[in-house]
C-alpha cells in the first residue's frame, strides 16, 4: 500500500468532522498520505449529511465532480461516499451514481480498510447497518464499532478535537433524518472516553469537546451504577489538565441541574451551551415531537444563568415547518428576545423521506415565506448579538488561537503579519492580528470593536 495517496472532503456536523479525522488516522496506519488534490488521489472519500436536501444535493454534486476528474485524469481510483446519506440511500447512489466504488454508512466506517481492499477486486462495495432490526433486537448494535474511536491516532500537534461520547439518536424529532442514519442511542463507557482524552491531553491538546447528538442524555452503567453525563464532566476534568472542555448538544428536555453545578464548580468545564430550542411555539414543538414547552425551556435557561454567571447559550431554530402560522413566528421572534442567544442557527425546514413529519403533514409553507422567516429571525438575532457583544468593548478576554482568519487565508497581508481567528472560552470568534507561532495557544486579547459574530481585537 506504500505510496498511496487519499482524500476526504467533510460534510455537515461535528460528528461527522471527527469520523473524517479517524478515518484519516486509519487510512494513515494504512500506508496512505493526505492530499488535497482529489486528481492525484488514489482514493477518493466524501463523508455527507442527509439533515436536510440541500446536504444530499450537494453530496451528489461533488460525486459528479470526481467522477467527471477520474474519466479525464484516471485518478481518484476509488470513489466513496460515507455518511449519513450513503446510509439513507445505497441504492439511489447506486442506481444514480452507478460510478461510486464504496457505499458506506456511519455504522459501519471501521470496515472500510476491507471495504477499500475487496472493491479492488469486485466492483461494487455497500456497508450499510439495518438499525430497525437493531432496534426492535433482532440485531445486535455493532460493538466493533468501538474500535474506530479507540484506536484514534492522535496527532502530536493536535491542540482541538472533538471526543465522541454517545452515538445516535431515539429523540425522533418529526423533522428529523438522525434517528434513521446514525442509529439508537449509545453511550459510550467512561473508562474508553477518558484514555482517549488523556491520549490528546498528552499531546498539549487545549479544548476537547464532547460530542453527542443529545449529550446532556448522556448515561452509561458501569459496575451497576449509572454514570451520568455530570459525573462524566467530573471524572473528565479530574482525569486531565486540557484548559478548555465544552460539551455539545444538549437537548431540552432531561437537562439536570447536576451538569450546571458541575459547569460552576469545575473551572475548565467552558460556560457555553448550545441546546436548541427549534421553535418558540408549544403548538409547533408538539408538531415536532419535542418534548418540552417554551416555557419550560425558559426556565432551564433562567436557571443555567443563575447557576454559571456568564454562561452564553447557542440554539437553532427551524421557519417553516408544517402548518406555521404568522402567529407562531411571532412566538420564535419572541423566544430569540426573551434568551437572547450569542448565536443562532436558523434553518428552513426540509422535508426529509422517512420521518414523521414527512409521513403526517405536507411542506405547505411556501419557500418565499420560509426564506421572508428566515431573514426575520436572523436579522433579530443579529441585533440581539451586536447589543450583547457591544458590552465587551474594552475587554481582555483569553482566547485560544485557532488558525489563521478566512480574510487573511484569501487576502494575505503585505508585511507577513496574519490575522489569526480565536475563539473565547464562552464560544465567541475573536479575529486579531499576531504571528503564526500563536495557533494552537491560548493569549489574552483586547476588545476594541465588534460585530454580531465577531470580536475585534489586540494583543494584550
Ligand atoms: N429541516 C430543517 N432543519 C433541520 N434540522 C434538522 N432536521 C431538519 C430539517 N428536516 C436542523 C435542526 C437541528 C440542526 C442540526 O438542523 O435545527 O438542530
Ligand atoms: Fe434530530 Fe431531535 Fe435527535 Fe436532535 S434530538 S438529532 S433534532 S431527532
């Protein structure tokens, strides 16, 4: 295999960004180098999203792509489609995309070196799992899976990474394609999570998140005793010295306040929230099969305020599902007023095949008013964020330097300086200018100017 060559392109969530950088890790351990060329590529991997059609579309668009590169350059050798939407649909990518070597679903990524191997020989590979009959027991949850995040190659510079602790989802949110492609819910036990931490922590990582699509459900026993996702937040911060841990995303409902006590007490837990709320209409939450009012999602926030001062709280919000009047606008508008959010990420809504939603209601909001929605709440938010943000004019936060800023990736300056993009512990972009040997550091900077989603700063 020596000599060999692959590229990935990433899709969608942060679960899907980590299950690209383990498999990047294995094809490593394979004899296989990165490149960002697909054409010189020996193996070509797009790891997609299905959450709404906009991601598959977009998914099919870069398969053409490839496909169009192999029959002018004959390379990449190997085309594959992992994730989300090769789970959702093996057999309209292979009817429609016939070209496609390897079809793999997220359940199943720990096969692909054999997956790779056996389409060398026959043409077409498909690894897809069958997670109703998982559900319903007749199947057992593929356990081998483990062996993905387990055998992570952690790379010596790594000062970011994201740590799974729970795979799949049982919410089935109306709207939603996640139960269907990532599976049951299945918490990950605690003994694995933190040798994979302090794996990175050794390397000098500086901020890991936690990644589950429900997080704060977190549960897994262990000698009889249920270890909760507060007592993961403890045996975390005690069992590492990473300066920064976030975890994410959190689900309204079944939030207890043990995590928001050990947020206050654990000093490198970071005060930052992300748990969308979706709607700010009970009638629409109930559409949605969200188990939780608008009121009852208040309070929770109220009481995450009391109890982390400040604490800032992301969310997402969703225009135009089924049936939603001019009045249940009002009702998102309202709630985005009454949190006041750092960020927001609003979505039109999207039918997705398969899902409650799909099933019961027809997409009867017209695109025009989805998007007039859209713009309403977004341009509400904003404002909400600039305010919020105007308070912190003339502030020294800390920040951990990411990388450099997508304006000095495109525009670089003259004199060699770069503008470097950091973000505080609360989650907040902070662009300033400064020397590349500060990636990967965390540095205290001044605010001197702001936007809704960014800070403008100096070095201290
Ligand atoms: N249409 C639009 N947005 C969706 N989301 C999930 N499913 C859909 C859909 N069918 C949004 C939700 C979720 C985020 C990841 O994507 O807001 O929190
Ligand atoms: Fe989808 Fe709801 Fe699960 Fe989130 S909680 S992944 S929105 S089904």
């Amino acid at each position: 295999m020596k000599g060999k060559k692959f590229y990935i392109e990433t899709l969608g969530c942060q679960m899907n960004k980590l299950d690209s950088e383990l498999i990047a890790g294995m094809l490593a351990n394979m004899g296989y180098s990165a490149t960002d060329y697909a054409d010189d590529a020996d193996l070509a991997i797009i790891n997609t999203c299905s959450v709404r059609q906009h991601a598959e579309l977009k998914a099919l668009s870069k398969l053409g792509h490839l496909h169009h590169l192999r029959r002018k350059h004959g390379k990449p050798s190997t085309i594959a489609i992992i994730g989300c939407f090769a789970q959702r649909s093996p057999e309209y990518i292979r009817k429609h995309a016939s070209y496609v070597d390897i079809i793999c679903g997220p359940a199943d990524l720990d096969r692909l070196p054999q997956l790779i191997e056996d389409a060398r020989n026959e043409k077409k590979q498909i690894a897809v799992s069958d997670f109703r009959a998982i559900r319903s027991g007749r199947q057992k949850y593929p356990e081998r899976l483990e062996s993905l995040d387990t055998n992570r190659i952690v790379n010596k510079n790594q000062r970011q990474a994201f740590v799974r602790v729970q795979r799949g989802c049982d919410k089935f949110c109306s709207y939603c394609v996640v139960p269907y492609v990532r599976g049951p819910e299945q918490s990950r036990p605690p003994e694995k999570i933190i040798d994979e931490i302090r794996k990175l922590d050794n390397v000098g990582c500086r901020e890991i998140t936690l990644l589950g699509q429900t997080v704060n459900s977190y549960h897994c026993v262990e000698n009889g005793k249920t270890v909760t996702l507060a007592d993961l937040l403890y045996r975390v911060h005690n069992n590492c010295s990473v300066p920064r841990i976030r975890f994410v995303t959190s689900y309204p409902a079944d939030f207890s306040t043990e995590i928001l006590e050990a947020m206050a007490k654990l000093e490198r837990i970071c005060p930052y929230l992300h748990i969308p709320a979706q709607h700010g209409s009970n009638r629409i939450l109930k559409l949605m099969n969200r188990k939780y009012s608008v009121e009852q999602y208040i309070e929770l926030i109220d009481t995450a305020r009391k109890i982390v001062p400040n604490i800032s709280i992301a969310g997402d919000f969703i225009v135009g599902f089924p049936d939603e009047t001019d009045d249940d606008h009002q009702c998102s508008l309202e709630l985005i007023k009454r949190i006041r959010y750092k960020n927001c990420f609003i979505f039109k809504y999207s039918v997705r095949p398969g899902t409650l939603a799909e099933k019961k209601f027809s997409d009867n909001i017209p695109d025009e008013i989805k998007t007039k929605r859209f713009i309403e709440l977004q341009e509400l938010q904003d404002k909400i964020a600039l305010e919020d943000n105007r308070n912190l004019i003339g502030q020294t936060l800390d920040v951990l330097v990411e990388g450099i800023s997508k304006k000095s990736k495109t525009n670089p300056s003259p004199d060699g300086k770069v503008q470097l993009s950091a973000r505080t512990t609360d989650d907040k972009i902070a662009v300033f200018d400064g020397t590349e040997d500060l990636i990967g550091q965390i540095v205290p900077v001044r605010i001197f100017d702001v936007s809704s989603l960014t800070l403008f700063a100096d070095t201290v």
